[in-house]
C-alpha cells in the first residue's frame, strides 16, 4: 500500500491563543510499497504526530489537507478505520508498556480478536504462533505465561508479536529500538528485514538513531518543527553534514566519517552503509598502496 | 483525554494568581459556605456570589469560557438532579399534570435553586485550582494544616503526597492517550457497545496504567532515596509564602460577600417571620 500525505496540517490545543502548537505544518510526502522508509527529526518535530495521522489514530481535520493509505482516505468521515488498522500495524515506542491479558497467548491474539472476531479457534492459534515465533520466540514454552514474567526483550518481543498478527502490509515503527542492549538491536533490525522480506511490504521506521536510519532505510525525511526539511536516500540527506548538525542532529558514523576524510583530502564516494564506505575506502586505500 | 483535566492551572500573571495560596484556599471555603448559606429562593444572595465569581474572573485573567469548562464534567450530575426536582416535587401549585408526572411551581424554583448553587459552587471551586498551581495549593495546605501537627498528625507526609498525586496527574493523562492509541492501533473499540462492553474494553488500558504507575512509584522512591529526602523539620522551602495588600484585599471583599449574605438571610428571615 502506497502512504500519502497532502498539505497535512495539525495543530495541538487549536484555538487556544497561548497554548496551541502547530505539531504538523503542510506536510506532503509519499512512501511507495515496498520502501524501508526512515523519518528522523528532533524531539517535538512532528514525527509521532505524522505517523500516529497514517492509521487514524489522529483523525485528519477538516481543510487540514489529506492522507491516503492504500484504497483508504482518512480524510473521509465514512473511512473505514478498523479494517485499515489491521493493515497499518503500529509498534509504539516501549511497546511492552503496552501489554495487559493473562497470558502471553492472550495478549497476542488481542488483535485478532478485535479484527476478525468470528475467526476460528484453531486458526487464530495458529496465527499467534506464527507471530510469536516470527519474532523469535519458543511459542509452547512461553504460551501460558504472564507477559510480565517474561524478560525486558522478551516483553518487547511479545508486544510486537501482537501487533504483527494481523500480518499488515504497512508497519510504522516509532522508536522502536530504544533501550535495547547492542545485541537486542541487532537481532530486532534481523527481525525487521524479516518482516519485511515477508508479508510487510512497507515500513516506516521513526528513529533518533542515525546509524539504523543510513544502514537499512532506502529513503527517510527530516522532519524539523512540524515541516519536512528534505527526503532523500540516506546518501543524499546524510551530505547535507551542516545542515543537519545545525538541525541538532547527529550523523551516522559513515557519514562522519566521510567528512574528516573529506576535510583532509581523501574523497569517499559510498552508499553511507559501514559496507559500502569500507568497500569504497578499502578501494582508495588499497589504490595508495 | 487533555480535555478532562478539570480546572487545570491555567498559567498568567494576575491579581488572583499572585495572591496567597492559603488566603485562596481559605476564601473559596468561606465561598463555598456562603453559597451554602443563600436561602431557598433568595436569589439577590445568589446573585452577591455570582457578582463575586464575575469579579474573581476577570482579576484572574482566565478566560471566561476555560471557567465555564469547569462545569462540564459535572453537566450530566447538575441535569439530573434539576430533572428529579422538577419532575418530583409535589408540593407547591400543580402547572402541568400528566400521568403521575406533576410539575410544580415550587419544583421548578428548587430546580433553579439546585442548579445554580451546584454551578456557582464548582466555578468558585475550579478559580482555585485555575490560578493555583498544584505546588502552591499543596503548599497552602501543608500550612494551613500545620496545627495539626500538634496531634502528631503526618501534615508534611500528608501535603507530600497530595502534591505528588497532583504533580501525576498530567503524566498518568498522557500516558493514558499513550496506551489508548497502542490498543486502538490493535483494533480495540472503546466508543461502541452497551456500558457493560464499553466498561470490559477498558481493561486493556486500565492494566498498563497501573502497572506503570507502580513503575513510575518505585522510580520516584528511589530517586528521592537517591537524594536523601526526608521531610525532616529543618527542610526549607523554595518559595516562602508571604501575606500581601493582594491577600488584604481578598479577604476584605470575602469578608464583605458573607455579610451580605447573611444580611439578606436575617432580612429574608425577619420579612417572613414579621
């Protein structure tokens, strides 16, 4: 499904004279299918809020420009907002703060439930396990626990299970590698190549961390207050070294790396991915020899 | 969900926001008395309390509406109890007579009577919280109740927990709208259903809110721990609260509401009973 924003514009606290922020200013920007889209920007630029407008979590307003997700407009009042949070899955950020049934099995199947609430016993397990296994986790041994006797991770893991269930084709991700220990981080950006491999065709991952945006994003925007400073693949907005340090955002390591090679001469044209700079960089170095 | 916050502090420089918290607190108690005070059916008294909002309202500097918010989260009460009072007072002289249902003149003057003494009150009480903020207000009241400590009466502990509850108010509404979006991005349906369904949607919610307030709890805990706090009696306060000509004022014009009630109390008695 192809995501679209036109004009978006929202305010928080409208009308109020001292209290009303303008959260999203005309905001357009299109993800194709298929896109691995990043969205970086800084504290209270915008990004939660646009992608909480993705699944109608915040209704669009009226003249407040529109979105279309796949064959849905959310700007019309007669949108059909549960079929199509069963096609945007979102994972919040801390998502484990989010689980509540008694058992991992039952937190888990809470979205099948809501969405298709006639479906059978046996298949709606059967889509729980493959869930809880997706993400990496021994379904039989942790079925009847507590979600809350399970570990900081596994929790993690849980929660995303529970979102991935209903299999949606969109996944929006807001931070959703915060507080993860290296390893964590690493086997969560494995899981999220998975998904995206299989019935994710979409994903839309909202990140303060540059390094995860330039390493696997094919395209991001910067989001600065409330507007999109610019959208590009990572190559293209990560050169842009002032601009975003201006911003009050940091560079991934490649690309600042590119930089103080740059500023002492030595020109490495890569991809921005710690692959392709030491592909690109063992070339030149190896040239010198 | 902001909108719930029932006389949330509305932040401005004014006359009423830089008075005293406990002359505050001590006012809207006498306001509140006074308007208890108002006689059925002497509407001049009612009419000394709604003077008394009016002038409290403009020298806060709140906008009229964001006041008149305040009765908002209790409509449905304020409705009601007009309904039952018009539609359950027999006595008096019968207007309208339908069924069992009789609708009195007597009735529809109680009625009135309810509805502005609950109205009045609640706007009195929200100007309070509208200009103080909850520091402060806990503040006022650890004060005000420090005679108490003479009964061994936990006052510090006491105005510590009140202003931490306060102070989590904002953070347990976001986090609420947090957790409600995250269910409702997985389907949950909190808008339609009988009560009862209505009622079982919000355990999803309700689950995650407690367990992360204990979090939240403990956290505190240790970070007060971590700093050594204890509400020992050599602590000092940031702010120290001073009396001013403000407070002065305050308590004048108080002063001058309750005697007029009360005035027009004794003369009300006196014309029925001479």
């Amino acid at each position: 499904m192809r995501v679209e924003s036109k004009d978006l514009t929202f305010i928080y606290g409208e009308g109020s004279k001292n209290l009303s922020v303008t959260a999203l200013d005309k905001v357009s920007l299109t993800v194709e299918e298929g896109e691995f889209f990043g969205i970086i920007g800084q504290t209270g630029s915008g990004k939660t809020t646009f992608v909480q407008h993705l699944n109608g979590l915040i209704k669009v307003g009226k003249d407040k420009g529109s979105v279309i997700v796949g064959e849905y407009n959310l700007s019309d009042k007669k949108c059909d907002f549960k079929s199509l949070r069963a096609k945007v899955g979102m994972v919040f950020q801390y998502p484990e703060y989010q689980l509540f049934a008694e058992t991992v099995k039952d937190d888990v199947a809470f979205g099948l439930k809501n969405f298709a609430p006639n479906m059978p016993e046996g298949e709606r397990e059967k889509l729980v396990r493959e869930a809880v296994e997706t993400v990496g986790l021994n379904y039989d041994r942790i079925k009847e626990k507590s979600p809350f006797e399970l570990s900081g991770g596994q929790k993690r893991r849980v929660a995303i299970a529970g979102v991935i269930v209903t299999k949606p084709e969109v996944l929006v991700l807001d931070e959703p590698a915060a507080g993860l220990d290296p390893v964590g981080k690493r086997e969560f950006i494995e899981l999220l190549h998975k998904l995206h491999g299989a019935f994710v065709k979409t994903i839309i991952l909202v990140s303060h961390d540059m390094n995860l945006v330039s390493e696997n994003c094919t395209r991001a925007a910067i989001f600065s207050h409330g507007k999109i400073h610019s959208v590009g693949t990572p190559k293209e907005i990560f050169s842009r070294y002032d601009e975003l340090v201006e911003l009050g955002l940091d560079l991934p390591v490649t690309a600042s790396l590119t930089r103080a090679l740059k500023e002492n001469g030595i020109e490495i044209d890569s991809d921005l991915t710690v692959d392709g700079f030491i592909e690109s960089a063992a070339k030149i170095f190896a040239g010198e020899k | 969900m902001k909108e719930v916050a029932f006389g949330q502090y509305y932040p401005a420089k004014s006359f009423v926001h830089n008075m005293d918290a406990r002359v505050k607190i001590l006012a809207v108690i006498a306001y509140i008395v006074a308007v208890f005070l108002v006689q059925s059916f002497q509407f001049m008294g009612f009419a000394a309390c709604l003077l008394f909002v009016l002038i409290a309202t403009a020298a806060s500097g709140v906008p009229f509406g964001k006041v008149l918010k305040s009765i908002k989260g209790i409509l449905f009460f304020i409705i009601l109890s007009a309904i039952l009072q018009v539609f359950f007072n027999a006595t008096g002289n019968v207007l309208v007579e339908w069924g069992f249902i009789k609708i009195t003149d007597k009735g529809l003057l109680n009625a009135a009577f309810i509805v502005a003494r609950i109205t009045l009150m609640v706007i009195g009480a929200s100007l309070l919280t509208l200009t103080t903020s909850p520091v402060e207000l806990a503040d006022g009241i650890e004060s005000l109740l420090t005679p108490l400590k003479w009964l061994k009466f936990p006052v510090h502990e006491f105005a510590l927990i009140m202003s931490i509850a306060l102070r989590f108010i904002p953070t347990l509404l976001d986090e609420t709208d947090r957790i409600i979006k995250a269910q409702k991005a997985r389907g949950a349906d909190f808008e339609s259903g009988n009560v009862f369904k209505k009622a079982k949607a919000l355990i999803p919610v309700l689950i995650p809110l407690l367990i992360s307030s204990f979090r939240r709890a403990d956290e505190l805990a240790d970070a007060m721990d971590a700093r050594c706090y204890s509400g020992s009696k050599n602590r000092t306060k940031y702010k120290k609260m001073h009396l001013t000509w403000r407070d002065l004022i305050g308590v004048l014009v108080m002063a001058g509401l309750i005697t007029g009630v009360v005035y027009l109390n004794i003369t009300g008695f006196l014309a029925v009973v001479v």
